[in-house]
C-alpha cells in the first residue's frame, strides 16, 4: 500500500495548491519536500489541474502522471531487514553504507535518508500553544456512560461528539451510541449544518474512522473521511499520534460536557428516581445546557462568549454545498471464485480476471463501487434487498455466460441461427416431457462448432425424416458421415428411405415367392 498511500498525499497537495497555498506553506504542514511539491506543481499545471473549476484526477492518473507507468520502489527496499539489524545494533551512517555499497551503489546521505524515514521513529518536536485561529475545527468522541435505552430496552454506552470550533469555542455537540464511519461523517454534516458553513481545516483524532494508519510523517487518511473533505471543501489535518494537546480544545470540551453538563443531569434523573440515566432525556437536556450555560459563558483570555465571538468567526466559514453529502463507507473484500465480492449480505459480479483479488469497495446509499488497487473494476446499483446477486453480463468469463445462458428461449434462438431444421428438432426435444432436454440441445448447437452450422443443419433434417429427434442420432449421422449422402433418396411418408438394393413392396408376399422359386 506505499504507492496508494503516496498517492493520496500528492491529491492532498494537490487540493493545496488548487488553494493558493504556497510551496512553502504546504512543505511546512505536510512535510513533503519543495522538490516533490514543484514537480506536482509543474506536472499540474500541463494538464490544467491547478483551475479550480477542473474536476480533481482520480488516483490512477495521478500515480500514471507523477511516476509513470513503470514506477517503482526504493532500491534500499531490498536491503530493509538488514539496515533494520543495523540500527539496532546501533551502527553509525557511515558503517550502514560501507557494508551496503558492496551489493548497492548509492551515497551515504541516501542510505542516512532512508534508515531516518523507513526505519527510526522520529523524536517529537516540542509542542508550541497555537494560537486561536479562524475557520479550524477539532472533532472527538468521548465516553459519557452506560445509560438505558428504552427503544431497545437494554442499557448502552453513550458516547459524545464534538466538533468545536477554535477560535470562538463555538461547539455542536450530539450524543450517540457507537464510533463508526457512518456516524462519525454524519456528525460532520450535521455539525456543517449547525454552523451553516463549512470550515477551512478539520482536525480529528487518529480513530479508525478518520484515519487509518498514524504517523508522525503521513496518516493515511479514510478513503470515506476525504470523500467527505472534498465534497465540502476542508482539508483535513490530523494530529500527531499520542498527541491530544494538538486538539486540546476539543479534549477539553469533552471534560466540560462530562463534569458539568453529565455530571449535573445524571444527579437530577437519581432526583428522578433512575440510577441510569434515560437516552431520550439527554439530547434536549444537553441543548438547553448549550442555550443557557454553555453558549454565554465567557471564554477566559477573550472575555467574550462563544456565541459573540462566533459572529466573528462565522465570516470564515465556506458556504455550504448545495447537495447534502451521501455518505460514502469503504471496506475490504476478496474476489470469490464465482466471481462475486460479498458485502451487507448480497453478491456483486466482478470481472473474472480478477478472481483471488483483494479489493475495495465504496458503498452509498444508492451504488457500491469496486476498485482493484487505483483500478475502478466494477460499479452496481445497490441491491434492494439482502441475499441478492446483482450480475453484469459483461462481467463473466466465457464458461460462465454460457451457463447463463442455458435457457428454453436462447437455446432455440442460437438453434435457429444453425438453421429451420436444427431449430424444428431443439423445439421437438425441448417438448418431449416430462425429461428436461436442455443438455441435448445444447449438445447440437455444440457439433456446430466441430462440424459447422451446414453439417450439422443437414443431420438434423436427417434424423427427422427418419423419425428420429435425438442428440445421439445426430451426432452418428455426423460421425458417419450420412449427411453428405446423395439427396436422391428420399424418405417416404413413414419414414423409410428408399435404398438401391431394397426388394420391390410386397416381394416377399407368398404368391410373389412361389412363382419366383419355380
């Protein structure tokens, strides 16, 4: 995955520089050298990129563009587990590349780069209390408790979101009961909804939902978490792993909810009689503790309130889109043999060269998509209901669509294209009940492949005139070659063909006979 992973950073900076964001800002932020974002910048601006009313290039042609079409790795990569021994055993630079060079040929300051970015983690920097800035928002989860849920008549742990704006200290927060994709970007939208904008730059933890591997260098960010970002036009900047101070306003937030407004509402439902608190009275507990309590407090260093101090920072936000978001949720799957990936309990057709394959499969509420590392393989309509196949013809392999195909109706339609007789005898066995003589059908249409439609069309009417519609006699008239016969005899109307050595009718009749033998 380090090519797609280096693929989505360079669309990252990309959407940077589609900003107006300078080389030296974005190296900053993302720590991609000014060589690598140069080159972007001129590949970008040859294929007009960098116009903000372009569509962005998928990942395929961005890898295709930036590296080529024969990309490939470090050449230290072959030589990993041995510069990983050598570190550990604490060897200098110098030794890694005098050992090195005797297989490679490569400078020590190369060797020095790639032991630092692939093998040593890199020391943290020391953290610097950033300043209230404008149009940033930090998100997060926290757990609230177990509280009862009388929809499903059991207790549930209930979790908080946050999204918290960082320089008014203006919050939207929601009570949920899990820390999945889905509810994680609806949150979002709803929080988008709640400030009516969108901001600049969105900061979340390193959960699963938002991000997939962290690093000190480069989060691979969700596939569904940038769908969302480029839909409404945010970039996300994700903190450093271990490092919540880089989000502390919302940390903080979180604390506020929990020992102020949670700490107070669970003592008012004991006042109530309810040790566990009761899901359907937090939500309008909470936004009346937002109205009179939360939103009007003063924010020390600021002495004003989030609500005064959010008609500041409101001028910041962008518009919102004019289509609300569907969500997007991404997932792993492999290849069946029947060529089918299985997902939410239906079967999806994928092209059979694809079979065994690990791929990845986008899902909204109305079409899942399948992509086969940047390759998009296969797209369907979402199936409505579960346990369904949903086929593309164009998707099986050539064993597969003719098994497809097996069918009364394409059976005598591929007869008739043989010819009327093949097609009169297909419809005389498919008739013939209680048997099912699709096999036999389909055996016919077959000998048009060995012996030619011609053949095979004459030995069809053969055996009718011999009163004999049956796969095998067709297939002896074929073998023996009794269809290239001369046409002069014909078949009388019982059948019987009239042959050259056959005895007159009635010959062997006793009168016939007797003045014969004298």
């Amino acid at each position: 995955m380090a090519r797609e992973k280096t693929v989505m950073e360079l669309r990252d900076i990309l959407i940077r520089l589609r900003l107006g964001h300078g080389i030296k800002k974005i190296s900053r932020e993302t720590g991609t050298h000014r060589k690598v974002i140069r080159k972007l910048r001129s590949i970008s601006a040859k294929k007009d990129w960098l116009v903000p009313e372009a569509e962005l290039p998928n990942e395929k042609a961005l890898h295709r563009a930036y590296f080529g079409s024969k990309a490939s790795g470090h050449p230290l990569d072959r030589f990993r587990k041995d510069l990983e021994t050598y570190s550990e055993d604490g060897l200098s630079y110098v030794v890694m590349h005098q050992l090195i060079r005797e297989r490679v040929f490569c400078s020590e300051s190369t060797v020095r780069r790639y032991v630092q970015a692939h093998i040593e983690s890199m020391r943290p920097q020391e953290v610097v209390r950033r300043a209230r800035e404008r149009g940033v928002m930090e998100v997060d989860f926290g757990r609230l408790g177990v509280v009862y849920d009388p929809r499903e008549r059991r207790n549930r742990v209930a979790y908080v979101f946050s999204a918290r704006l960082r320089y008014s200290s203006k919050a939207y927060r929601d009570v949920v009961y899990d820390q999945t994709q889905e509810t994680f970007w609806e949150c979002h939208i709803r929080a988008f909804d709640r400030f009516g904008g969108v901001p600049q730059r969105v900061v979340p933890d390193n959960l699963k939902a938002a991000v997939v591997k962290a690093s000190f260098s480069d989060p691979v960010v969700n596939r569904g978490y940038r769908d969302l970002a480029e839909h409404y036009g945010f970039l996300i900047d994700p903190c450093l792993p271990y490092h919540p101070q880089h989000k502390g306003g919302v940390e903080s937030d979180i604390k506020y909810v929990k020992k102020n407004f949670f700490a107070a509402f669970r003592m008012r439902q004991k006042e109530r009689g309810r040790d566990i608190p009761v899901t359907d009275d937090i939500l309008p507990a909470l936004r009346e503790w937002e109205r009179t309590v939360a939103d009007i407090r003063t924010i020390k260093g600021m002495g004003s309130s989030p609500d005064e101090l959010f008609v500041q920072e409101s001028a910041s936000l962008k518009p919102l889109p004019r289509d609300r978001f569907d969500i997007v949720s991404w997932s792993t799957g492999t290849v069946r043999p029947d060529g089918r990936v299985y997902f939410d309990r239906c079967r999806y057709s994928v092209p059979d060269r694809h079979i065994g394959k690990d791929v990845l499969v986008a899902s909204d509420t109305r079409r899942i998509r399948v992509f086969c590392g940047l390759e998009l393989v296969a797209s369907h309509d979402r199936a409505k209901g579960p346990h369904q196949d949903v086929v593309n013809p164009d998707h099986l392999g050539v064993r597969a669509r003719a098994y497809m195909e097996h069918t009364r109706e394409k059976l005598l339609s591929r007869a008739k294209d043989i010819g009327d007789a093949a097609c009169e005898l297909s419809q005389a066995l498919l008739d013939d009940r209680p048997v099912a003589r699709e096999r036999s059908v389909h055996g016919i249409i077959t000998l048009a492949g060995k012996y030619g439609a011609l053949r095979v069309e004459a030995a069809c009417r053969r055996a009718l005139e011999f009163d004999a519609p049956r796969y095998d006699a067709v297939k002896r008239i074929l073998e023996k070659k009794l269809d290239l016969l001369d046409a002069s005899h014909p078949a009388d109307s019982h059948g019987q063909g009239r042959f050259a050595f056959a005895r007159e009718a009635g010959y062997f009749d006793a009168h016939s006979y007797r003045e014969e033998q004298s």
